[in-house]
C-alpha cells in the first residue's frame, strides 16, 4: 500500500452539485436560486436581522441588565463569618481552605452585617467603615 493509492471508502464522500452547469445537471440556468427577487442576485443579500424595512426585533425589544465582570471575582463576607476560623491570622487562603469564600475569589470584603465577639487578626481584606469599628471594638486589629 502506497500513500498515492489511498482512497476514501465507496460512498463516504458525496460529490457536491454542480450548479449553472446546464438542465441536464439538474441546477441550470437559475442555479436554484428561483426566479427573482433580492436572493436570486449576485450580492444580493442583508445583514443579520434585517427586516425588510421593519425595525428589527433586537432593536424593539428593551435592553435590560447588566452583569459585571468583576463581581464573579469578588465576595463579601459578615462579620459573623469571622468567628469561624481558628487562625491567629486571617486572610485569603484561610477562607479559601474553610470555603467561606469560592477558590476564584481574588477580592474579598468584610461588611458590617451581624455581631463580632471574638478578637480577630484580618490581612490583605478590604473592610468597610462600620465593619472596622466593630472588629476594632472586638480587641481585632487590621493589616493592610
């Protein structure tokens, strides 16, 4: 066997038609394209959604929402939340490793929703206003 021999098997490839090549190939003289109109001409045709005239549908209908991209990136976090670890120090990788926040998390913050009793240690977390004074009320303290 020779590469130059090798040939597709009998019937796996169909032969495409042959159009404007005559009646007897059976996609003569139109090509079948029919008679006239936009279609059957050389270039004639519209762009996606084009209604004839008529305002296009994704044009009538309201736009709606907005999904930010850098939402999926962030988490918040209570403060209840924070009594959960048993770490001197908290950051990132302790809330990943206890699933208090997704693993593709980059960005987490602390907001001021619920009570804080125990004195924690926070790093690398953005915190909000309110949530600050209550962890520092708490005996915690931040690092940036």
């Amino acid at each position: 066997m020779r590469l130059n021999s090798l040939s597709p098997a009998k019937g796996s490839k169909k032969t495409g038609k042959r159009r404007g090549r005559g009646h007897s190939a059976g996609q003569g003289k139109t090509s079948g394209r029919g008679q006239k109109g936009q279609k059957s001409r050389s270039g004639g045709y519209h762009k996606v959604g084009f209604e004839g005239g008529q305002m296009p549908l994704q044009r009538r209908l309201p736009k709606v929402g907005f999904r930010s991209r850098m939402a999926r990136l962030t988490a918040e976090l209570r403060l209840h939340e924070l009594e959960i670890p048993s770490a001197d120090l908290i950051d990132m990788d302790v809330l990943k490793a206890l699933n208090l926040v997704p693993a593709f998390v980059t960005k987490v913050k602390v907001i001021k929703s619920g009570e804080i009793k125990k004195a924690v240690k926070l790093k690398g977390l953005a915190i909000t206003k309110g949530a600050r004074a209550e962890i520092e009320k708490a005996g915690g303290s931040i690092e940036d």
